[in-house]
C-alpha cells in the first residue's frame, strides 16, 4: 500500500514537472490570441479574439516569415556541409595511416573544448577583413569544420565499419573517393543522420554570431530578427504581439519535435555517451 | 627469389598510397578548420597584446590588456555575476537531472512513460534561447507578467506586492538561473538515462541480491560507474555556462549593460561591450584580453574539477 502511495506520488511531481516545462508555451500560445489590456488584468487558458490585431502589429514591425527564409538559408546548407565534410573528415582519420595523423586527431580534441567565445573577436576581424560583413559566407562555410561531429563519426565509423571491406572494394579496383560514397556513406548515414539533427538546431537557434556578421534588417537570420522585439516601444506596448512573434518562431520547432523527438533525444544521448 | 623481392618492395608501397588518401579526405576540413577555427583563436591572442580599436594598425603594448582586466573590477563582477548564475543553475540542473534517473532507474517501482517524459523535460532545450528571453520576459513582467497574476489570483501574494522578477538586482541573476537549469536539466537527464542504460544489468542485481537499498544502490554502483559522463556533463557545462550571453543580454532589455544594477553581465556580454559595440568604447585589444582571461578560467576550472572527479578513484 505505501508502495503504492509511494509510486502515485512520484508520478505526480513527473507531472508537475512536465507541467513546469510546458506551461510557458501553453500561455504563450493562448496570449498571443488576447489584447495587451486582457493579458494584463487575467490569466486565462480559453483563447481570446486579438489573434488578428496582434498579428496586424508584428507584421507592421517585421518580417517574420523573412527571417524564417534567411534561418532556413543558413542552417540548411551549412547542416548538409557538416555532414558530408564531417564524414569525409572521420573516415579519412579512421581508415588511414598517414603521418601527422595523430597530431590532426590531437588538435581536433584541442578545439572540441575550446570554448567559442575565445575566437569571436579574431573571427570577426578575419570576416571584415575578407569584406563578408551582411554576407552569409561567413556563417555556412565555417560548418565544414565541425570537430565535434568529427570526433563522433570517427568514433562510429571505428565500431561500425571493418577495413576488410574497404581492401575487398580496393581489390575490385574502387577508387579511394567512390569506396567513400557508395561504401563507407551507407554504413555511416544513421550516426550522420544523429549528428545533423544536432547541427542543425545548434544553426536554428544561434544567437550571437550572425547578430555580430549581420546588420541589415532583411538579412536578419530568426533569431537576430526576435532581439529586435526590444527596440520598438509600439510592440513593448502590446504583449499580445510579443507572445504572437514568439510563438511564430517555437510553434514549427515544436511541430518538428513531435515527428523526429525520439531522433533528437537519441542525437544527445550519443554526445554524452562517446566519453 | 627475384620476383619474391620484387613484391615485398611493391606491396608496402602500394600501402603507402593508399594511405596517403587520408590527407585528401581530411584536406576541406583543415583548410576550413585552419581558415575559421586556428586563425581567428590566434588572431584574438595576438590581439590581446595590442592597442587596436578595431581600425588603423595595431600597437603592441604588452601585458598591459590583461594587467587591466586584473584590476577591472566591473570585469570581476562580470566573472562574480556569470559564476553565480551558472552555480545556482547547475545545482538545480544537475539535481533535477540526478532525481529523474534514480527514479527511472529504480528497479522496484517500475516507473513507466520515460520516452513521453523524457520528450516533454526536454523541449525547453530546443528552443532558440532569444524565443526563451522573450517569452520568460512578458510572462515575469511585474506589472503585466502571468506569472505575478497566477501567484496573485490564487492568493500567494497580495495585490500591489508583485515581485520584480527582472528588476530586483536581488531577485533578477537567480530566475536567470532557473530559466537555465529549466532549459537543460531535460539534456543532462538524457545523457545520464543513456549512461545508466548503458550499465550492466547484473551490477542492479547483484546488488539487490545483496539486499542493498535504493539510495545505497545508486551511490555505490550508479555513481560511480557514471563518473565519466558526469565528467563530460559538468565540464561541457561550464564550457557553456561561463559563456552565458543570450538570455543575461536580452531579458531585462537593456543590453550590454546587463540591468538591473549591472547584476545580470556576464564575462561574454562584458566582452562583446568592448569587442563590438559601436563608438568610442569599441576596445578591440582589451576585449580579446578579456576573451583569453575567460578562457584560462574556465581552463584551470576545468582541470581542477577534473582532478577533483578522478581522486576519488583511489
């Protein structure tokens, strides 16, 4: 009996804990459908009627959809570079014996731990210098190098891939690049899959690098675009449009988590577990 | 005897080539990684030797950046506020984290719904932190926030008492905190349920066999089997952690300054101050000096928790 007592007791703090993480979104999603005045006198969790007044005030402050087309322009190329790259990069390190291999390896450790921070300032001279300032140059090719993900798919690729098959290919007189895409691709693409995942939503959500590459409005990647909601009083003034924005730029990711969330939870439990 | 030489010469050779395939794989990767990694960590260092405003030539002046951010006690402050809300949140974090696992992991309760759970704890990671910022700053605004009208409706606080969440230099670093620690504890409990799953079964039996309890089970067994993926949470924690700027930046709106009272800039919005603010207090060389500080801070912190973390084994 205590046991049970015990056990409808746990499950209930679980759910007020998954409560706790959801409330927020759940009063964003039903605040951004009242007027500044109802948000500010209640709470309720029955949507109101502002839905059209509060968009009519975000779309006269931005163009959110814009900001959604530049996120999608930067993070989809860049995730699908580090993905190939970073393959490349690991199977190359894995599967051959060449010099300086081990000092390559070593730097690569070097930089998975070097906080991002530490080159900002050198990175941003280095853009200005090449003139990429509003440039989106600056924030995709760099995610050929992802040490990392290098890191993780050498890992995979050392437990999952055998050199025999790789000299069978050769005896067939492969050559080195096609044994890589028609080969070794295939066997890797489930722990690429994992890792993209992951850079893609570290590319979505990033903050503080395209703030400090961009400065045109209409270059503005989602998240640039969302800061910007401090500087207009009119929209200070008005929190059903600030819910409104916010809840445009979560709603899609919240929508992709319910689909893929088993790929993304799967995606972190393998960063922790390469130790 | 001659065509049996002939092999042994040709056959490592051929080896030899194949190998050197390797660079080619590896090529992209380093030009980039030289170009966009290596460089700017350099350049950042050379930097914080310089006097340099971020344009015309930089002059060598030194040590004296980093005799400057020694004596900078708002830089102090920065590193005081930074490590304050990474502690608070890393308590609250790590703890939240630990709890779940143990009752995931207990064997006597069974304790069902840990892939729907384990979804729901996590999405708060998944969203940009600056949707995160302003989300939690119209919910926890003292006069039009929910939050304060739930705490008044249902009786918690009186009308006309309403906390300051975000304006009480008090109050505003540890709900910076909490924001944190609700952001991440979902990813430090799946990276700890992947390590626990990972754990031999028979390690559980055994144990239970020998009639140990839950809380016995988990810190003689659990724990110390998990120690290198607490290791990894912990420092990839501060790794982050100290480097805090999103939410700090953009909560109370007032930037760089990190209102109210300067009680919310951390090291990284310090940096940025110096680093890209536009006008006369852009201090381009001071910055990286501030950079390179933060980075040997968090590097001895790193070591000493990882010294700390690896004693125990004796």
């Amino acid at each position: 009996m205590a046991t049970k007592i015990k056990k409808a007791l746990i499950y209930l703090a679980l759910i007020v804990l998954a409560v706790a993480c959801l409330l927020p979104f759940l009063l964003m999603l039903v605040n951004a459908t009242r007027s500044g005045n109802e948000i500010m006198t209640s709470v309720t969790f029955i949507p109101g009627k502002s839905l059209a007044s509060n968009w009519k005030v975000v779309s006269e402050f931005f163009n959110i959809f814009q900001g959604f087309f530049n996120s999608l322009l930067i993070s989809i190329p860049a995730t699908l570079l580090t993905a190939y790259f970073s393959a490349m990069t690991a199977y190359g390190l894995a599967m051959y014996r060449f010099k300086g291999r081990n000092f390559v390896f070593a730097v690569i450790l070097v930089f998975m731990m070097i906080p991002a921070q530490l080159g900002l300032i050198g990175f941003y001279d280095l853009v200005s210098f090449l003139k990429l300032v509003n440039s989106y140059i600056p924030l995709i090719i760099p995610a050929i190098a992802a040490p990392g993900i290098v890191f993780f798919l050498k890992q995979y690729l050392e437990s999952t891939l055998s050199p025999a098959l790789l000299e069978a290919a050769r005896i067939d007189g492969a050559k080195e690049l096609s044994i890589f895409h028609r080969i070794v691709l295939p066997i890797m693409s489930p722990g690429i899959a994992t890792m993209s995942i992951g850079a893609f939503i570290g590319n979505w959500n990033s903050y503080l690098t395209p703030m400090i590459i961009l400065t045109k409005k209409e270059k503005f990647t989602l998240p640039v675009l969302i800061a910007t909601l401090n500087s207009s009083t009119d929209i200070v003034a008005n929190q059903g449009a600030i819910y409104l924005a916010v809840a445009i730029s979560v709603v899609p990711i919240i929508i992709v988590f319910c689909f893929c969330s088993k790929y993304i939870i799967s995606s972190i439990s393998a960063g922790g577990v390469k130790e | 005897m001659a065509s049996k030489g002939q092999s042994t010469v040709t056959k490592p050779k051929r080896r030899k080539n194949v190998n050197n395939a390797g660079y080619f794989f590896i090529l992209p990767f380093m030009i980039v990684f030289v170009i966009f990694s290596v460089y700017p960590v350099l350049r950042t260092l050379y930097l914080s030797f310089m006097n340099y405003k971020g344009f015309g030539e930089p002059t060598p002046i030194g040590f004296a950046n980093y005799a400057r951010v020694f004596q900078d006690k708002f830089f102090w402050r920065a590193l005081w506020n930074t490590v304050k809300i990474w502690g608070v949140n890393i308590v609250v974090q790590l703890g939240l984290a630990f709890l779940l696992t143990m009752v995931f992991s207990d064997m006597k309760y069974k304790i069902k719904g840990l892939g729907v759970f384990r979804a729901l704890y996590y999405l708060p990671n998944l969203i940009a932190a600056t949707s995160v910022a302003f989300l939690f700053k119209t919910l926890l605004d003292w006069q039009y926030g929910s939050f304060n009208q739930i705490l008044m409706s249902s009786g918690i606080i009186e009308k006309g008492a309403q906390i300051k969440w975000l304006l009480d230099p008090n109050i505003a670093p540890y709900v910076v905190a909490i924001i944190s620690a609700w952001m991440w504890f979902g990813n430090s409990f799946i990276v700890l349920m992947a390590g626990v799953q990972g754990i031999n079964t028979d390690y559980f039996e055994a144990a239970s066999i020998d009639g140990a309890g839950r809380w016995k089970t988990f810190a003689k067994i659990t724990i110390p089997l998990l120690k290198p993926i607490l290791i990894y949470v912990s420092i990839t924690s501060l790794i982050g952690g100290l480097q805090m700027f999103d939410i700090p930046y953009l909560i109370n709106g007032k930037y760089a300054a990190g209102n109210p009272g300067g009680s919310l800039q951390t090291v990284v919005m310090y940096l940025y101050k110096f680093g890209f603010a536009t006008g006369s207090t852009k201090q381009v060389g001071y910055a990286s000096a501030i950079a390179y500080s933060l980075f040997l801070i968090i590097l001895v912190i790193s070591i000493m928790q990882f010294k700390f973390a690896s004693r125990k084994d004796d």
